[in-house]
C-alpha cells in the first residue's frame, strides 16, 4: 500500500487554511488508520498548515503514505528561518498583533509537531526556505 497526497498553503489565505489538515484526516479515517495516529498527524499537519499560511511566502504540505508509516512533509519557498534552535523553543514567536489576535502566536506549533511525531527533522535557508519532515509509525 502506497499513498500520497499534495497540498499548496498559500501565504496571508486564511479563509482557507485548515483545509489541507481536514482533508488529510479525512483521508487517513478512509484508510482505517487508527485514531490515536490520525490525532497526531491532524495536529501536525494543522500547525505546520497554518506556520506556511502565517509564516511562509506559501508551500505545500506532502501526505505519504506506506505500511509501516506516515511521512507528512511540509516545504516552503521562503523566507527560510534564522535561527531553529529559537524557533524550536516553546513560546518563542514572531506573530505580529493582527495574528495573535486571530489566535495565533503563541509559539507552540513547532514544539507541538516535534511531539506528535515519531520522527522530527527541521531544515531551514535563509532565502530559500524551510522543510520539515516528520514521520508517524502505524
Ligand atoms: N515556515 C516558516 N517560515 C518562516 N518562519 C517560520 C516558519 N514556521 C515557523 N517560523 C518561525 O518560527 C516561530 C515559531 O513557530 P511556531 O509555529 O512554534 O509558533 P507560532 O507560529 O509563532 O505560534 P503558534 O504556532 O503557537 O500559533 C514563528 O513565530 C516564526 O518566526
Ligand atoms: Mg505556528
């Protein structure tokens, strides 16, 4: 069994951001994946949807699915991360007031991704972007 499925997040779209991580809940309930997974991955994804909707000049967020895990990848084109070990620290955030307003900003999305996930790589250029990888054991 082998699955994938793509995303494009633009930035600043927030009438529709939350889609991609429904659809991809969605997708793995179809799959028989078991909750307890679906709930991480749902939170990931969801974080990582709305960092490249806030955060990012847009990207897309890539669903793999194979037997014995889940790889969700989230990939963007800018404007990269200064500085990861900062931004890996809970409550460290650079949301400005009209984000943090809409209840955003707290600085816990990519805390929470590194949690929910069995596996957590980040990598970020300044100029070119950042991705992350994060696998999920099924
Ligand atoms: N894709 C990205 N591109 C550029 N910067 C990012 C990206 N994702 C996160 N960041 C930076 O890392 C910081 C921390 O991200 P994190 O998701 O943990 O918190 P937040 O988005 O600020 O708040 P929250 O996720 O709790 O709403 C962000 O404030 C931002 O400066
Ligand atoms: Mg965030």
């Amino acid at each position: 069994m082998s699955y994938e499925l793509i995303f494009d997040v633009k930035r600043g779209d927030f009438e529709t951001a939350g889609e991609a991580s429904r659809k991809i809940k969605h997708t793995l309930q179809q799959l028989g994946i078991s909750n307890k997974i679906i709930r991480k991955v749902s939170i990931a994804g969801y974080e990582g949807e709305m960092n490249l909707a806030i955060h990012s000049s847009g990207g897309k967020i890539i669903l793999e699915v194979g037997e014995k895990e889940l790889i969700l990848t989230i990939e963007d084109v800018g404007p990269g991360i200064q500085d990861l070990n900062l931004a890996m620290t809970e409550g460290w955030s650079t949301a400005g007031d009209e984000v943090r307003q809409m209840g955003f900003g707290a600085g816990m999305g990519l805390p929470n991704m590194k949690n929910n996930a069995d596996d957590f790589e980040i990598t970020s250029k300044i100029g070119e972007g950042t991705k992350i990888v994060m696998k999920f054991l099924v």
